[in-house]
C-alpha cells in the first residue's frame, strides 16, 4: 500500500505544481489579484494572531460550560428513559456541577458588558 501510495503522491504534488507555474507564468511572485483577499471584503488591519483582552476568556469558558451541558443532555435524554432515576440522579450532579460555574462566572461579572 505505501508503494503505491507514495508514487501516487509524489505524482499528484508534481502536477499541481506544474498546473500552478503554468497559471501564474511561472513568476516568483504571485500578482495583486492573487494575493487579494478572496470574498473577505478588505485587507485586514490587524494580524491574525494579535492578542485578545483578557475579559473575553471567562465569557468563553462559560460559554464551554453552556456547550458541554447541552451536547450531555440530548443522549441522556435517551439513557433517561431505559435507566430512570440513576440517570436522573447523575444529571442532577452533572447540572450542579456546571452551574458552581455558572454561579461562579455571574459573581465574577461575567455577564456584565461594558
């Protein structure tokens, strides 16, 4: 399988690279309308690993916290109906769990936007 596999490889990188230098007419450098932004509107004004403000990150593990609740409660939903209580029970301390977040975010200020 890597016999044929790496071949067929090495073989696809090197038509696309000859397709790609037959576009562009072989130039080092690609021309304005290549570079451009595709479909974004502008050029940027910042770069894309700028630094956000630190007052974002507890939104966002809360917003985690919000995810991680629903993406458990929906199979569970089905594990409720042939286990009963037991599940009940374990959503219950699953839920107390999230929510000493929650609690803890609100006091916090976490929801207060300025």
């Amino acid at each position: 399988m890597i016999a044929i596999a790496v071949p067929l490889i090495l073989v696809l990188l090197a038509v696309s690279f000859a397709v790609a230098m037959q576009r562009i007419g072989v130039q080092s450098e690609a021309s304005w309308p290549q570079r451009a932004p595709f479909l974004g509107g502008g050029l940027p004004e910042t770069h894309a690993w700028q630094r956000f403000h630190v007052r974002y990150y507890p939104m966002t593990l809360l917003f985690i916290a919000f995810e991680m609740e629903m993406m458990f409660m929906y199979p569970w939903a089905v594990v409720y109906v042939e286990t009963g209580l037991t599940a009940l029970v374990e959503m219950v301390m699953f839920l107390g769990i999230l929510s000493v977040g929650i609690l803890y975010g609100w006091r916090e200020g976490v929801f207060r936007w300025q």
